[in-house]
C-alpha cells in the first residue's frame, strides 16, 4: 500500500464529487474542492460536513503542494477536454489527473496520450455506486500505468467499500482499461434490469398476478441464487406507496425508460471487437422502443392482441432457473468483451480483480459472483466461462426451465427479448453445427465471397447457377 496522499484536489461538486469528497476526508484525506457552479461550492462549504473549498481553478492549483493529484468529477465528454485544456498549461511533470466521471474509454486513450507528452499522469477511473456508493464506499475501477496505481492506492481505498476484509478497488489495466470495465459493468446492469423487468412482465401480464403477488415472489428469491441489489431494489420499488393516490408509485411511473450512453457505448464497443454481446443489445434496443410510445399504443390497437392469463404449473421455480440462467450467460458475455479488449490493447485485464470489486458498492453486486470467483484462474484463460464446466453446467440443467419462460412469453405476447435473446446465443455456442453454412455459400452466390470445405483444405468458389 502507497503511502496516504495528503491532499487531494476535487474538481465538481455536484452529488458524485460531493459526496466523493466526504467520503475522502470522513477517511483521513485532506480535500480541497472546486466547481465552477457558485451554488455547488456554497453548498460544500455550508454543509453539515463542510468542505474545505476554493472559488477558482487557479487558486486550487496554487494551493495544492508538489506532485499535485486532481480528482476531476465532472460531466463526462467534451467539458473534460475543455478543462484539460485549462490544466495542463498549470501543471508540471508528474502532476496527476484523475478522471472518476462515466468517460468513453476511446476519449479516456486519447487523453492519456494527451497528458503524457507533457509528462502528466492521467487515470480513467470507474466508479459505481451512485451517491450513496460515492459517500459511504464505491466499487472503484482504475486504468491507467501500474506504477501510477500504485502510487495514489491508498486514495482508491479511503474511497471503497468493503466485503468482509478486501477493498473493493483495483488496477484494471493500462490506459483506458478503468472506463473500459465501467462501460461493461453498466452494459451488464442495462441486461439484468431487463431480465428483471421482463419477469415482472410475465407475473403481471403473463400470469395475472397483482403486484403484491409479484413482490412476494422477488422477495422469496433474496438471500438465494439471484440475491442482488437490483433484486433488493425492486422488492423495494413494489412496495412504494404513492403519495399522490392511493395505489403503489409504481403503478403510475411511465414506461418509457432513459439512457445516457453508456449502454450504447458497450454495444459500440462489442461490434467492434467482434464479440458477441446479445444481451446488451437487446436492453439497449428495448429501452429505444420504450420511447417509441405513441407508436406502441397504435400498433397494440392495430394488432388486437391482448395478454391473458397463462397456464403455468411450475412458474414459480420456472422464472427463478430461468431468470438465473439469464444473468449468468449476460455476465459471462460482458466478460468475453473484458477479454477481447484487454487482448487487443494489451491492457492486462485481471477478470478475477473485476469480478471481486463488483462483489460490493456497485449496481451488479450480486451472490452468483461468488460462483465466478469460484472457478478460479481459468476465467482468464478461456474465451469464454461457458468453456468452464463448473459454470456451464450451472445454466444448462437449468435449459429446460428456462425455455418454459421464453415459451410462456411468446405465446402470451409478452416482449422477452433478453430471455429470448440469451437463451438463442446459449443454444448457438453449444452448436456443433450452425446454418450459417448456407449464409457462407449464399455470400459466394451474389458476391464471389469464396468458402470453405468439411472434407478438404482450401478456399473454394463456385458457379451456383449450375
């Protein structure tokens, strides 16, 4: 552990770097803040925890000592680079930039590169959480040079949270190896929200039940296999009274859900990769058809289709196999893309570091990572944890049930796109053959496109027509 850095300037004060600055100096860290909203530095200054604060850029780079370490906690994108653009002229060799704001990790690259020709340090840092992670204990992804890493550690852990005795912070890479596992890490959360939210589908819609019912179901699944803090939350949604009628909040809450981009980002991110990542593509889309509501409500008059109750025996132990099945094909996809980018930057991604940090403070902290960790170094050495088969195991005895609750959807006419969508990439990885055969001879036909044989080595092309 690196020796506790003295002071620590943060720049924004808005919820995250707010609450990020109380959680430093609640751990011993000598804070001094910045924002450029006059409002936000009253309030740090007049709170029940005032903050140390200063009213200008110059003043904050003045006042911190040598090897300055700037803790930047602004909106993510082109106000970075802006404020880069202020610094750097201020800043001296081995000065450090910390960016802990939802960065692309293209730009976070880019401003590494940036920085270092000038001999500035810069991490892109990854921080989950939201306020109350960011106040009481983050789960906190770092990239950037290990030797910088190692230097502000002891930063990364006064800002943690804990699982029993491990901090849940670490080195995820070099470069923009930090913003990269963030980037999945909220991939995977869009993909689990929508498995979640499909199976309240199924218990409203599908099966009738009323949402006492429905809540009585999730909260039969804590302390078990799914336990999760999304499943906590949404016990907790579906008993919200609202104070505006007399029913429950979440009767009267639209259903058309947002997105700041970070979603998109990883499906970007996947394409380019060449890594398959369905399960996030499909939550991302779903939440774009989400805001396509006048168009919902006019094809649903035109279709005349309406849900009934369905038939369901098993349901119960159905959705929960099903449900957890789902989750562990979505994790090991975000972990595939982890992989493939590590591979191809020559980050040295640790996925086990990943897997450990996510354990507490996060949106996708969640009992089934035990079972990652479980598996032990081969998560790192195969392409995919389905290739492990402790794991694979795990989701294909629960195949059956799971192809129940895709059934049960389908027939009803219930939208399960993450359901359905991870149970086809399962059924594809473990293909011995694929029909994909004729889209390659396909490709020959109208483009010359070329092929190859089962019986002999080579690249072929044919005249089709004959």
């Amino acid at each position: 552990m690196a020796e506790q850095i003295p002071t620590i300037g943060i720049i924004g004060l808005g919820v995250m770097g707010y609450n990020l600055a109380l959680n430093m100096q609640t751990s011993g860290l000598n804070v001094i803040g910045y924002s450029i909203s006059e409002a936000e530095r009253n309030q740090a200054r007049g709170g029940t925890e005032p903050l140390r604060v200063v009213d200008s850029l110059e003043t904050l780079i003045a006042t911190l000592p040598e090897q300055k370490i700037l803790f930047v906690m602004i909106t993510a994108g082109a106000p970075v680079d802006e404020l880069l653009g202020q610094l750097l002229p201020c800043l001296s060799s081995s000065d450090m930039v910390i960016d802990g704001g939802n960065s692309n990790y293209l730009d976070t690259q880019r401003r590494v590169a940036r920085c270092a020709e000038l001999g500035v340090v810069f991490l892109g840092v990854g921080i989950s959480g939201g306020e109350e992670g960011a106040r009481h204990g983050a789960s906190v992804m770092v990239g950037g040079d290990k030797k910088h890493f190692d230097r502000v550690e002891a930063v990364f852990d006064a800002i943690a949270c804990r699982v029993g005795d491990e901090a849940c912070y670490g080195w995820m890479g070099s470069s923009s190896a930090g913003h990269f596992v963030k980037m999945v890490h909220n991939g995977i959360e869009y993909a689990v929200m929508q498995l979640l939210a499909e199976t309240y589908d199924l218990c409203r819609r599908g099966l009738g039940l009323n949402i006492t019912e429905t809540r009585d179901w999730f909260a039969k699944q804590q302390g078990g296999p799914l336990d999760s803090y999304l499943l906590d939350i949404t016990v907790d949604i579906l008993k919200k009274q609202d104070d505006l009628t007399s029913g429950l909040l979440i009767e009267q809450v639209s259903d058309i859900a947002g997105q700041k981009g970070t979603g998109r980002w990883c499906v970007d991110a996947a394409m380019t990769l060449g890594v398959p990542a369905p399960a996030i593509i499909a939550a991302v889309t779903e939440r774009q058809i989400s805001g396509s509501a006048q168009t919902r409500q006019t094809l649903a008059q035109v279709s005349g289709r309406r849900s009934k109750a369905y038939e369901w025996d098993t349901w119960q132990e159905d959705l929960a196999d099903g449900l957890y099945a789902g989750m562990l094909v979505t994790f090991a996809q975000g972990l595939s893309l982890i992989r493939q980018a590590s591979q191809e930057y020559n980050w040295g991604t640790d996925l086990r570091a990943a897997i450990r940090l996510w354990r507490g403070g996060c949106i996708i902290r969640a009992a089934l990572l035990e079972t990652l960790l479980s598996l032990g170094e081969t998560i790192n050495e195969q392409e995919t944890v389905l290739l492990v088969p402790a794991f694979s195991q795990e989701i294909f005895r629960r195949a059956g049930p799971w192809a129940r609750v895709v059934n049960a959807g389908v027939l009803n006419d219930l939208p399960v796109p993450v359901y359905a969508i991870n149970l086809a990439y399962l059924n594809s990885m473990s293909s011995e053959r694929l029909p994909t055969q004729l889209i390659q001879a396909q490709r020959d036909y109208f483009g010359a496109h070329t092929f190859k044989r089962l019986d002999r080595d080579g690249v072929f092309h044919a005249d089709w027509q004959e």
